[in-house]
C-alpha cells in the first residue's frame, strides 16, 4: 500500500468517525418536557363538560425546537376523561419552558362513577400522554411523551363534574307560600255569583 491509498484510508476512517459523532449528538439530545399544571371545569354543555387544561412546556436542548402542534390524552385511574390537541405552532427557546392552555370535552357517558367522583375532589392523580409533531428532522416529525402526576382542579360557581348535562335539581317553594303535599291537585276557585237585574213593576 503507497502513501496516497495510505492517506485516503485515513481521510475515510476520519469521516466515518465524524459522522459517528454527529449522529451520537443528535441521539443523546433530551426530548421536550410537557407537564399539566391545572385543570379547569366550566359549566356543563350539550356535548359534555368543557375543561381547561394548562401545560408547561419545557425544552431542555440547547438549541430551540419549533413545534407544529400537538395532540394528547388525559387519564384517570387509568381512564380516559378526554383528548385534545393544539393546533397553533409554537417554538421553544432553547433551556427555557412556556404555558400552554388547550380545552377538551368530558362526555359523561363514558367514564365510570368512580372517576366521576374523583372528578370532585380538589386534585387528583393523572396521566398525560401524546405526540408532538415537529419540524426538522432532530428526532423526526412525531414525538411521543407521557407525564404523570398530581394535578390541582378549579371549578366554575356552576360546575359540577359528577351531574350530567341538563341534570336540575329541585327547586324550593317561593318566600311565603307553602308546597303541596304530595298527590295533591289545586282546587278550582269557587264560581263567582250570577249578578240579576231587578225588574219594574207593572
């Protein structure tokens, strides 16, 4: 083997170990980090109870991610109460985190009552999972994560996430008068008097 095969092998190896490196870089780069901080119930709906859930989304790289949007799915006691997603781009500055608020539906009808009765409490125990989709191609276009942790809950005055949509309640009898009892009618007014006009005398 001359000098020259000699320094061409050289100059391969040299890059082979080079592309290695980048490609160890880019694989040891830390994924975005989303966290739910609050959950918010609003008054209930035709189509279920609106809740207002925030998110802080933290980038750890030190390089900034632009961010397409992202879908995810709220769990309790390993049930899903509700999906969402946010629709809107976004990019994080590198090392630093924003907050995300996003609304999604609890339909009634398909959660058990022991979630519905979490669901009252002040906080509770979820999990959150999803996929971000990116733009460039650091670990590609979808990236999927999952958070799990003790969340806070607010309410509306009018909220209430164990009652059903158009669930009422019964109401009490107006200030001085009294409820019927129960199986009574109302009794008809007494009919008023015929008024007679007196005839002359003939």
């Amino acid at each position: 083997m001359n000098a020259a095969t000699r320094r061409r092998s050289t100059l391969v190896l040299l890059c082979l170990v080079a592309s290695g490196s980048a490609i160890a870089c880019g694989s040891s780069a830390e994924r975005p980090l989303l966290t739910a901080t609050g959950l918010k119930f609003h008054k209930p709906g035709v189509s279920g109870l609106p809740v207002d859930v925030t998110f802080r989304v933290q980038n750890p790289n030190p390089k900034a991610l632009d961010v397409e949007r992202f879908s995810y799915e709220v769990f309790v006691n390993e049930h899903s109460i509700g999906r969402g997603f946010v629709p809107e781009p976004m990019v994080l500055d590198a090392f630093k985190d924003r907050q995300v608020v996003s609304r999604f539906n609890i339909n009634y009808f398909s959660i058990p009552g022991a979630v519905k009765q979490i669901l009252d409490q002040d906080q509770i125990d979820a999990k959150v999972r999803g996929t971000f989709y990116l733009r460039g191609r650091l670990w590609g276009r979808q990236l999927p994560f999952e958070s799990t942790g003790v969340i806070p809950l607010r309410k509306d005055a009018d909220a209430n996430p164990s009652s059903p949509p158009g669930a009422l309640s019964a109401s009490a009898p107006a200030a001085g008068t009294k409820a019927a009892p129960s199986g009574a009618t109302a009794s008809k007014p007494a009919p008023k008097p015929k008024s007679t006009t007196p005839t002359g005398r003939r």
